[in-house]
C-alpha cells in the first residue's frame, strides 16, 4: 500500500531512508512511501510538477514497486490538474522512466533529469524562437545572437553594464529572466524592473527563463549559500540542458555572465565554463566609486532603510519603481 507521509516522524524515516540512498529530502515535499514490517522500502516525492526522490531499498528493486510509485504519482499530478511533469532521479532509474514515457534531456552520469506528459522543451524554444524572430524582425539563423541570464534581486548599475557590454558584442542579446520565486524580490517585480531598465537598448529582448534555466526543475540548489557534491550534480544538469537544446535552437553564439564572490554562484561559473567552453564569456564586475555593484548590497541598505543609498547603485528610469516596492517591503519587515 502506498501511503502518504503526513506525520513528521513519517518524514523523517524518509529523510534517513532518502540519506542513506545518497539523495536529500525537502520536508515541503508531498512524499509517498511503501512499507514492510514498519519499514521503508520504497519512496517518491512531489515538489508541484516535479517527480523527485524516488528510492527503492537494495532488496525490493526489480519487483516493480518503481513502477506502482511512479503510476500513483502521475495519478496525482493529473487530479491536480498538471499534465506536464519533470523528474530529478538517479542515473540508475532513467530506464524505468523511459519505460513509463518519459523523456531524457541531460544526464551527469549521477543524477538525470527527464520530462513527461504534454509539453516539450523543444516546443518552448521553438516559441520562443519565433518570438526574438517577430520581435527583431529577423532570422536567427542570420544572426548573431548572445545571452545571459539574470536573477536581478534586484535589477542594478552592475546588471545594466553588464547587460550593455554584452550586447555591444551582438547582433541581439536575449536576456532570460530566472523566473523562479526564492529572492527577496518577487520575480513579477523583478522582471518588471528588468524590463523598465533595459527598454532603451533596441537590441536587447528580455524573456522569462522557463522551467528549464536555473528553476527548480533544473538547478533547485541555485539559491542556495554553498553546493554540496549532489546539488554540484544539478549545477551540470542545467548547464547541461542550456548547451544541448537553448543554445543551438535559438542560435546563441556566447553566453555572457559576471564574475561572482558567493560561493554557489563562482562554482556555478565553473561549471558553465566546463560545459560551454568558449561558448561563455565572465566579465568582471563594475564599480562605482570604488565600491563592486551588488543586488547583496543594494538588498542590504534596504532592510537598514537607507533606501536613497540603495537607489544610487540603480539605473535612474527604475528608481521610482524600485523605491515604491523596497518601502513596501521595508513596512512589511518592520518589527
């Protein structure tokens, strides 16, 4: 019988069942497990579309327990009205999945993360690619195009330069807004200030990232404080998926990002550099008055109410804006 874990003392026998099968377990998660004798032998989560943590004790695998989890959990998925579904596993389950119908898109050789159901990464790039064509009035194909993809927690002077050098080195730069919600700006108003501040620059065209660039379904530990071995696995799948489909389908010839200090970030830079090569360009941070622009910085004068000072480290045509939702952040955190 398939049970849901409700209670915390279910979660954490499958936080220990999950740790010692090398995965990690978030208590957020919806989680389902099989047991025998008042023991865990089998588990699968669900994080809203995403199908993770799906473990089998030693003893139980080729009994199809695999199988039954993963039937339930589509099973749910459906009721809940999603009929597009993603999947972290091991490298050890990508045939189960694949019996089951789901698609491999890149695969570190420990972790794999596949798609199921209606819709396809393709098909989103392909959206995407006749939407740079009508918005540009251009083929792809005969241009150059860069990239970068931007958290912007907030849009600052640093992200603009950036943003601005790289697309003097292109025909067009497109700009993927990472749409998850995990910063302390919401991503509505993060790309809204993104989009404010780039609007002057004709060549630049700004889109949401997708569940495919730096999302939970493909780099859940990006907004993380430091990688572990596991989540140094899901910095590869992203990157991994970014080369593979991203670049070649929408033609990009550079992806462009800045240098980082924070520890998540300068491994993820590695990694992009391991798997892009010289497809990636890092440009060093720019300065003002001697001080490195950061979003860490302007976030910080924020929650001390210095807010003018926070708003000179931003371009002028989104202060007003970002000034209306750091006072409203500001009351919100007030004691």
């Amino acid at each position: 019988m398939i049970k849901q874990a409700l209670l915390a003392e279910e979660k954490e026998q499958i936080r220990l069942f999950l740790l010692s099968n090398d995965l990690g377990f978030d208590f957020h998660d919806d989680a389902y497990f099989i047991e025998e004798d008042e023991k865990i032998i089998a588990t699968l989560s669900l994080d809203g579309h995403i199908i993770k943590g799906l473990a089998i004790d030693v003893h139980y695998r080729g009994m199809n327990i695999a199988g039954e989890l993963l039937s339930h959990a589509i099973a749910i998925l459906s009721n809940r009205n999603l009929y597009s579904y993603h999947v972290f596993t091991k490298s050890i389950y990508v045939d189960l999945f694949t019996s089951m119908g789901f698609r491999l898109l890149a695969d570190s050789g420990k972790v794999a993360f596949m798609e199921g159901g209606v819709d396809k990464i393709e098909d989103v790039i392909l959206g995407y690619q006749k939407r740079i064509e009508n918005t540009f009035g251009i083929k792809i194909k005969d241009n150059d195009l860069g990239t970068i993809v931007v958290n912007c927690n907030p849009m600052t002077l640093g992200h603009y330069q950036l943003i601005e050098a790289s697309a003097a080195k292109h025909d067009f730069l497109i700009v993927f807004v990472v749409e998850t919600d995990e910063s302390t700006f919401t991503y509505k108003e993060r790309f809204s200030l993104v989009y404010l501040a780039l609007k002057p620059l004709n060549n630049v065209l700004v889109l949401p990232s997708t569940n495919y660039i730096v999302s939970k379904s493909t780099f859940p530990s990006y907004f993380l404080k430091a990688l572990d071995e596991r989540e140094y696995e899901h910095a590869k799948l992203d990157a991994l998926i970014f080369k593979k489909y991203f670049m070649p389908l929408l033609n990009l010839s550079m992806r462009h990002v800045g240098t980082e200090s924070e520890p998540v970030m300068v491994a993820y830079n590695q990694i992009l550099k391991d798997t892009l090569g010289e497809k990636l360009q890092e440009i060093p941070r720019f300065s003002q008055n001697g001080v490195v622009i950061s979003a860490s910085l302007v976030r910080r004068f924020m929650y001390e109410h210095r807010i003018e000072e926070a708003l000179s480290f931003v371009p002028h045509s989104i202060r007003p804006l970002l000034k209306a939702i750091m006072e409203e952040k500001n009351v919100r955190t007030k004691p």
